[in-house]
C-alpha cells in the first residue's frame, strides 16, 4: 500500500479504552467508515479483556477531525458512548513505515 497523500504527513492515532463490563464485543462492533481515514485497526487487549485499542492513519489532522461532525459519526459516538467505561492512553503519531506501507518520498 503506497502513500496517497503525495508527500503529505499522514497522522496516526492509538488509543486505548475500556468497555463496560460484558459489553466490549457490542462496543467493538461499532466502527464507522471514514472519509480520510486511510487505516483503521480495532483489537482486543490480550492480557485485559475489558480493554479495547484503536489504531488509525489519517491523511492529516483535518481529515481526522472533519468525521466527527457528520451524522453517521455522530450517531455511531451517541451508540458508542454508554459501552465506555473509561479511556486510556492516546497517542498521536506520523506514519513513516512499515509492512505493507511505503512513506512519500
């Protein structure tokens, strides 16, 4: 997968939270599709069951934000919300490489 951002600083995010208790798989079960949002991974921690860590590469930080006045995103924060019991880390970063990923030159 190349770079479609042509040079620009594609912006990453990680972040973790936890879901109310027994409700992690309806929380996980909530993704929304995002215009700018080039990747986007949801997994579960493997040593807390109730942690749930989000990863996203976004073509900038507009795009990132530009979702959440949507609808579809808004609705998906209104059904998200009462499965979060808490927030974790978050992590802002820029993606320079890895597998399956070629940074701009």
């Amino acid at each position: 997968m190349g770079n479609p951002t042509e040079g620009g600083a594609v912006q990453g995010l990680i972040r973790s939270f936890k879901a109310v208790p027994g409700r992690r798989d309806a929380r996980v079960s909530i993704r929304p599709e995002n215009a700018g949002c080039l990747a986007g991974l949801v997994a579960e921690d493997a040593t807390d069951p109730g942690t749930i860590w989000i990863g996203e590469a976004w073509d900038g930080a507009e795009s990132q934000q530009a979702p959440l006045a949507i609808p579809a995103a808004e609705d998906a924060i209104a059904r998200a919300t009462p499965l979060v019991a808490g927030f974790g880390a978050r992590v802002t970063t820029r993606l320079v490489g890895g597998q399956g990923w070629r940074a701009a030159r």
